[in-house]
C-alpha cells in the first residue's frame, strides 16, 4: 500500500475539486437514474456538504430519486429534514415510504421498522427487494426470521431471494455462508457478481477467503468486484487485477481495433462502462498508489456512472490519507 505518503496525498487534494462538481451536476442531471447513483456516490461517502442540497430532491418527481434521497438523508444523519421525512411515509409509493422509514430509524426512531418489516409481506417483488436491503443496512438481527422466510419463499422471486441472502450476510449471520457460497460457484455470471458482492458484506476470514478464490474467474465484472469487495476488507490482493484491467484498456484506447460488426455498439458500451465504474470504484478500496494514477483519466470519462465511481474513489481516499502541513 503506498498511499501513505505526501506525494500521493497531495494528488488526491487536488482531484476533490473535480470530484465534487462531477456529484453536483449529477444532482441536477434531468436523467433519474444519474441523479440517484449522484445521490449515492454523496451518501455512501459521507460527503454532509450535498445533503441541503439532497434534501432538497425528496420531493423531486421521480420515486428513484425520492427513494434515493431519504435514504441518502439517513445515512447523512441529516437530521434537519425529519418534518420531509414524516411527510414521506404518506408517499404514493410504498417504496419511497420505506426508504423513509429507514430513514428515520437511521435518526434512532427504531419505532417504524415496523413499516420496513410489513412490506416484506407485499406480492410485489421490488418492494420486497428494497425491504430485504433496508433492513440489511439497519443490520437489524430482530428481523432475520423475516429475511429467512424471504430468502426460502418458493414463489419469491430470484432477486428477492439473492437480496435476503445478502442482508443476513450484512447483518452478520454467518450461517448464511453455504448459500453465498454456492452463488460464487453458480453457472451464472450474474449469481457469481452479487455472491461477490454479499460475501464482501459479510466479510471475516471466511469471507475473506472466498473472495479470494473469485480474482481468477472468467468473467471480468466478477474479478473486478472481488478485488473491490476484498479492498473493503482491508486486503489488497485483487491490485493486480485491476491494474491489469486498468492498463489492458488505455492499450486499447491507443490502437485502433477492428469492429465486430455483429456486435451491437449499445451493449458493448454498457458492458464496458460497467466494468470501468467497478475498476474505479475498486481503486478507492483498494488505495494503491498505481492504481491512483488512474482517477484522472476516469474522471474524465464520457460515461456518468464512471465519473461518479471515480469521485467516490477519490473522497474514500482522501479520507484515508494522512493531512497535509
């Protein structure tokens, strides 16, 4: 790990600026979608100077962004917005209401979990996905018998299922580990990613461990989020990953490929956009100094998802890194 130096300090001071208006014209973008990942990026990073202007959009139209911001406004402790979060457990939306329950109960008003709990029972299966998710981030053990019963209903849906198992993994129940387990060694690329992701939650040696044995497989979102995941955990092994994947593109970027014209550009786009917000974002965890050199380029990318992954990189590094004289 080499961030602790001056050097690379001073480097990531300077890429706060850069970051910062990436999130804020992500919070005034017309698109829902990049407006709640800006909302995230905020959140997710404890960056309190967004929250006036996060609040603000618990009233915006969309219920993406709605959900997005009371969530945000938790996790924020942003306290001053209590009397909107009141209002918004009268919201249209049964989602929107709960993310404002969890909000409140971020606040230390553990009374409506009540809320959170009951729409686990709902037939919609968004609705029991996003409950799965709150009450794994309120690591509230009350209601592992609630995300058991999600996780084995037969008629849940998959992600139902795949979301309980990753709640009761951020909870800390470690019997969960057979099922996590056995999504890392799925057929299906995308059980492999999010059983990366829910065993990074549950983390420990066993998890630890697992993880490991992910660095190597076929599919480079996999390999990418392990690495990232593991960074979480305190353990850089996957840096080698990601400087692979970092350096395999700006070779790439240099020489003219020939198209596959069967391909379609939109997919390949998505695909590839995925994979570099994951690489950046595993930079962050990860805060080795080769991987750093990296967040400039992707600061700049044309790619919205991308730039707000890197700006997350640079707020968890700067927050990591020693002060500066």
């Amino acid at each position: 790990m080499f961030i602790g130096s001056y050097c690379f300090a001073a480097d990531v001071k300077n890429l706060i600026p850069t970051a910062e208006k990436i999130v804020s014209d992500g919070l005034k973008s017309p698109d829902a979608r990049i407006k709640s990942n800006a909302i995230e990026a905020a959140s997710s990073t404890g960056q309190v100077q967004f929250a006036p202007k996060i609040a603000d959009l618990l009233k915006d139209s969309a219920v993406l962004v709605r959900f997005a911001s009371a969530l945000a406004i938790g996790d924020l402790q942003y306290k001053t917005s209590g009397r909107t979060l009141r209002n918004l457990l009268n919201d249209p939306d049964l989602n929107v209401r709960i993310a404002a329950a969890y909000a409140l109960c971020k606040f230390g008003e553990r009374q409506y979990l009540s809320v959170i709990q009951a729409s686990a029972n709902q037939d919609d299966s968004d609705i029991k996905t996003h409950a799965a998710m709150l009450l794994g981030k309120l690591k509230s053990t009350e209601s592992l018998p609630i995300l058991y019963k999600l996780k084995d209903d037969p008629n849940s849906d998959k992600n139902v299922s795949i979301y309980a198992a990753e709640a009761i993994a951020r909870i800390g129940d470690e019997k969960i580990y057979p099922k996590l387990w056995a999504m890392l060694i799925s057929a299906y690329a995308d059980d492999r990613y999010m059983g990366v992701c829910a065993m990074g939650a549950l983390g420990g040696t066993k998890g630890t461990n697992a993880l490991l044995t992910m660095l190597e497989d076929e599919i480079p979102e996999v390999r990418l989020s392990a690495a990232e995941q593991l960074g979480s955990l305190g353990d850089p092994s996957g840096t080698m990953v990601v400087l692979e994947y970092l350096t395999n593109i700006e070779q790439k970027d240099k020489k003219t490929e020939p198209k596959d014209e069967k391909a379609d550009p939109k997919d390949e786009k998505r695909t590839t956009d995925t994979r570099d917000a994951i690489a950046a974002m595993a930079i962050g965890q990860i805060g080795d100094a080769r991987l750093i050199e990296y967040l400039p380029k992707l600061l700049k990318s044309d790619s919205p998802s991308v730039r707000l992954a890197a700006s997350k990189s640079v707020f968890i590094i700067a927050a990591k890194s020693p002060k500066l004289p």
